[in-house]
C-alpha cells in the first residue's frame, strides 16, 4: 500500500468507506496506490485492502518519503512524519481510515481539539 500525498502537506488523511459513490483503490505493480486529493479527504469503494496484513508507506508527490514516528526511535519532535493511524468509526458516521501526517506539535493539537467533518 503506497499513499501520495500532496507536496508539503500536513494534517489528516482521511480515507472513507462509500460503497456506492467511492473509487476503486487500483492495483499498480503489485501494490495498492492511493493519490490523495489536495484535501486530503477521499472517498473509496471498500477499505478491504487495508483490512489484510500489508505493509504501508507514506509519500510525497514528488517521490519524499514520510517516515513512520512509530519506527523511529528517539525521533525528532520538529520532523515530519507519519505521527498516527486509526480505523473506525465516530458518531455513527462512515467507517474511516484516520492518518496524522506533521510534527509532535501539530498532532497533539489535532487530538485536542475538534474533528474535522469527513465531507
């Protein structure tokens, strides 16, 4: 599973289960690829892929990676990385995949303050 994201780009990444009006996820040399919008905010068919073991990693547009803080050890607070990773759902709302891509600072206030609506 590779996930694009827009370049420079911090914040959440929200992929969410839509059934009826979401987007296949393709399957590109043997690895699902996902490019994000630059709202980050996408509607998918099925999160099936995700439901499998698979390995993951996060990009940038123009081929930077975005390294995991949970495979980091001792990792800078100030950098850039992919801070947190959730799946469910909230309210009674549309299962979702949740990602946190920024530094210690901004993921913390994410978690403290309100969600943001998923449409």
């Amino acid at each position: 599973m590779e996930i694009v994201l827009p370049d420079g780009y911090t914040g959440p990444v929200y992929l969410i289960e839509d059934e009826k009006d979401g987007t296949d996820i393709p399957l590109v040399n043997g690895r699902y690829l996902v490019e994000m919008p630059a709202t980050c905010r996408m509607r998918v068919r099925s999160l099936g892929p995700f439901q499998r073991w698979h390995k993951q990693t996060l990009r940038y547009a123009s081929g930077t990676g975005i390294p995991d803080a949970k495979l980091v050890p001792s990792s800078d607070p100030a950098q850039v990385m992919e801070r947190m990773s959730n799946c469910g759902t909230c309210n009674g709302g549309p299962v979702h995949i949740e990602i946190f891509v920024g530094t210690d600072k901004q993921v913390d206030d994410f978690i403290r303050g309100p969600r943001p609506p998923l449409d």
